[in-house]
C-alpha cells in the first residue's frame, strides 16, 4: 500500500524561486528571506508532527508564501506587460490523483486557495480568469495594485525601458511539497508569473505535470523558467523515471535539473514515500528550505 514504509514519519520541503541570486546580495535582505522560508518552514513542521494532512499542510505553507512579500507569488507578484497583476496557483494530492488549478487571476488574494477550492468542490482541473474568480465568494478578494510593491514597480520600469526580460534571470514562484504520517504526500505551488509578461501568458505552475505534480510515490514542485518546465513536463518526467526506471528520487531529480532542462533554468523540490527530501537547481541560487521527523530543519540560498 501506498505509504506504508512511511508510517509515522512526516517530511516538508519548501521554494521561493530559483534565479540568478547574486552572493553579493544584501545580507539583511538575505536573512529577511531566510527568515520568511523558516517561519513558513516551522508552521509545516508543526502541522505535520500533529498529523495533519500533507494536503493541507502545502496549501498552508504556500498560503504563507504568498503573503511574504520578498516572493514572487500573491503580496509582491512581478508585474505584466501592461503593469497589472495576473496570478497563478496549483496544488495536487498523490493519494488520490486529484488536482486544482487557476490562473489568470486578478483579485485573489491567496490563489492557492482557489486551487484548493478547484480540487475540492468542482469537476474541472484548470479554470481560468473571471471563470476561475467567480468561484470565490467565500476567499478574500483585493484590489488587483493590492499585490504591488516598491520592488516589483522598479522591475517592472527597468523592463519597459529595456525590453528585455531581465527577470527570467531572477527568482520566480513559490512552492512546498509533504509528506504526512499517514503516507499521503502533496504539492502545491503559486506565481506571478515573469515581469512584462504578456497579459494572458500561463507558465508551468499551473500546468499539472510541468511545474506542480504528485502522486504515490513522490510530490514535486518547480520554479524557475516555465517554458522549459512546460516543454520537458519536468514534474511527471521525475515521478516517471521513478516508476518505470526504479530511479532513487534524487538520481532522478539531479537527471532533470542538470541534464533535462537548460542551463541557469531554475530547481525543484521534491519528497518520496520515504520522506528523502531532493533540491537540486541550475542556477545561482534557490530560495529554500526542509524539515522532517527525523531532526532536519534549515533553510538557505545557495548551494
């Protein structure tokens, strides 16, 4: 059965973008990170260590993630094109195969939980835009220049008066994977996508299989640069060299990161069964962080 080698033990693995994080980064800012990744860190552990379900315990985590505005997701979204916001969020049960997803969004404060909101209670995996929205009666609604911040706005401007896309460099998305005491691990993740994006742009975060994936036998979540996720459908490719090649979950993690997708592309984290935790990334740097049951508790940036 599904988990039974993983009986009592929890595990918890969290991102908040994979990029070029120069080691000439500000220290204080560095340790705001840091501390943001640990605070949402310690919520999950003790989330995990009361038996509290995988499921839940990532779309908390994320939740979290998102309201830390130092991340790319939910307060402190990168902006579009046009200078407005439009957010992105999946989240996946391994136990049962079921996944929500949304997109497009422009007024939901925690897009997480409307991905949850999908998975639960409605027939369909990847609702977008005003379909996706008009889900939300119960979920906190905001202003859409509510996800804005003095950081993104001087993105946004060095993007418009270059046009290029220097961000795609930068960290992006943020996402936790679980392992519970029952068994169950989940995935879930949350973007606001790349600065100047055009308005309607959908990356991998969303895309089940690509940067969010989980399933009986590992939970994935990645960041980075989308296209290339999308276009190796990174995820399921690592939970399949698990099933069909009897691949350990971080040879497999290392294969993708390092050999299936290009060079300074971005990382993912993943759990098994087991509750062995893999972080590998291309990249300079990932914002990110783990924590089990057998003592193991950290965040950090670089390798």
């Amino acid at each position: 059965m599904p988990g039974m080698a993983s009986m009592n033990k929890w595990a918890v693995a969290i991102h908040g973008g994979a990029g070029v994080i120069e080691r000439t980064l500000d220290p204080k800012a560095a340790a705001v990170r840091i501390s943001r990744l640990e605070a949402v860190l310690a919520s999950a552990r003790e989330q995990l260590s009361r038996g509290e379900s995988a499921l839940n315990a990532v779309e908390q985590a994320v939740v979290g993630l998102e309201e830390a505005p130092e991340f790319n997701a939910g307060k402190g979204a990168v902006l579009t094109a046009a200078g407005t916001h439009e957010l992105e969020a999946a989240i996946m049960a391994g136990h049962s195969g079921a996944c929500g997803a949304v997109c497009l969004l422009e007024t939901i404060r925690n897009p997480i939980r409307l991905a949850r909101f999908v998975l639960d209670r409605s027939p369909h995996v990847l609702l977008a835009g005003d379909a996706a929205e008009r889900l939300a009666e119960d979920l906190d609604r905001v202003a859409n220049d509510w996800f804005r911040t003095d950081l993104r706005e001087e993105q946004w401007k060095k993007w418009k008066s270059t046009a290029d896309e220097a961000d795609a460099k930068g960290p992006a998305t943020v996402g936790a994977v679980a392992l519970d005491m029952q068994g169950n691990l989940a995935a879930a993740t949350s973007t606001g996508g790349r600065t100047g994006k055009p308005c309607g742009r959908i990356g991998d975060t969303p895309t089940i299989g690509a940067g969010t994936w989980a399933d009986q036998r590992c939970a994935i979540s990645s960041t980075g640069h989308g296209e290339a996720f999308m276009a190796a459908v990174a995820a399921h490719t690592v939970a399949c060299r698990l099933e069909f090649c009897s691949e350990k979950l971080e040879v497999a993690m290392q294969q993708m990161v390092h050999e299936g997708l290009p060079a300074r592309s971005g990382g993912m984290i993943a759990v098994d069964t087991e509750g062995t935790i893999a972080m590998p990334f291309n990249c300079e740097g990932m914002y990110r962080g783990a924590a089990d049951s057998m003592g193991r508790f950290g965040a950090d940036i670089w390798s």
